[in-house]
C-alpha cells in the first residue's frame, strides 16, 4: 500500500470517527431537549396549578370580606341598642362584637394587599 493510500485510509477513518462522534452527540441533545421540553411541561403546569391556588385563595378572601361587612351591616340594624355607660359615653351595646369585626376586616385586608 502506497503513502497516499495509507493517508487516505486514515483521513476516511478519522471521518467516519468524526462521523460517529457527531451522530452520538446529536443523540445526546436530541434526548436532553426532550427531557428539558418535558420539564418545562411540568414546570407550566405546576406554575398554572398555582396560579388557580392564588387566585381561589383571592377570591375566598374577597368573599369573606364581603360577607364580614355584610354581616357588621345586618347586626348593626338588628342587634344595636344604644345607651349611656357609666362615665356619659354613648355606646352600642354590641359596640365589641363590631370593632372584633374590624379588627377581622383590617386583616383581610392587609392579607389582599400583601398578595397584590
């Protein structure tokens, strides 16, 4: 075998190497993309789970501050009486029963302006 056949026998050697190397790697990325596609399906859909958590969360404490106002606004009708108290004080009868509901209704609403 001639100088030049060796050479060319090396060079289409070192080709097919090159060849096999490249179609090795190509396997490899095509297997990790798949793998990073599938993990960003999971990551999406964890993300829009806790975007529906938030937003249920939201909209049962907007419920249940609407039903707290609601429920200060029908005790105050039916339940108030109004008197005097011992140092000249005019005071509701459920004055303490209203200010624990806006003491609940302060909270509610730091907790929504926290998660804005």
């Amino acid at each position: 075998m001639s100088e030049e056949e060796k050479i060319m026998l090396e060079t289409n050697q070192s080709i097919t190497n090159m060849e096999t190397c490249f179609r090795n790697k190509i396997k490899e990325l095509q297997q990790e993309n798949k793998q990073l596609k599938s993990l960003y399906e999971t990551q999406t859909n964890f993300n829009k789970e806790l975007l529906n958590k938030f937003a249920k969360k939201d909209r049962v404490l907007k419920e249940l501050r609407s039903w707290l106002e609601d429920e200060k606004d029908r005790l105050a009708r039916e339940c108030s009486q109004i008197y005097e108290d011992s140092l000249g004080k005019t005071r509701l009868v459920n004055e303490d029963i209203f200010n624990e509901v806006n003491k609940i209704l302060s909270k509610l609403k730091e907790l929504e302006g926290k998660n804005e």
